[in-house]
C-alpha cells in the first residue's frame, strides 16, 4: 500500500540550521558554565550536532552508501566511553573537594 499525501523528505538547510544551533548552543554551554555536568552535557550536544552532519550529508550526496551511519554509531560509542569515563572523574573529584565546580579542580594540578 502506498502512502499518499505531504510525506517528502525535509530540506537539507533545515536540517543544518538544527545541527548548527546543536552546535553553538553546546559552544554557548561549555564555555559559559562551570558545572562538570553541565560542560559534559555541552559536549555530548557538539557531538550530536555532528552526527547530524554525517547522517545529513551522506543521505543527500550518497544515498545508496552507508559510510554517514557506520561514522555516527562509531561516534556513539567513542561518547559512551567518553561520558562513562568523565563521570567516573567528576565522581571522584565530587568525593575528594566536595564540589564538581570548574575551578575547584584547578586544586589537582599541584
């Protein structure tokens, strides 16, 4: 059975006006915050606007190729691994200052 009716596919710039306001509000959020959360959350965004990018651009240019898909589920798991291992880090900087504020972690540097 055939659908009928406006299913067509979106428009490539409204998808890049997504992944770039994606981007700059993870920009926005990891240089104006001083929660590790947050700035982890802020580059979590980054790397779903860039995703986006890959999954984008290869359905508009090559569409019958898988290359966008296999690069996004490799930057998946490489965000997993990241966050897993970023939390892991503030959990203990939480355990040993009692805080996970930006510049309390500077303590770690001596």
């Amino acid at each position: 059975m055939e659908r009928t009716g406006g299913g067509g596919m979106i428009p490539l710039s409204h998808l890049l006006f997504v992944s770039t306001a994606l981007f700059f509000i993870g920009m926005y959020g990891l240089f104006t915050r001083r929660n590790m959360i947050t700035m982890l959350m802020s580059i979590e965004l980054l790397l779903n606007s860039v995703n986006i990018n890959f999954v984008v651009f290869n359905k508009y240019l090559y569409p019958e190729k898988l290359d966008g898909i296999f690069f996004t589920i490799f930057i998946i798991a490489i965000a997993a691994a990241e966050a897993a291992v970023a939390i892991a880090i503030i959990i203990n900087l939480y355990r040993s200052h009692q805080s996970i504020d930006v510049n309390d972690a500077e303590d770690m540097k001596y």
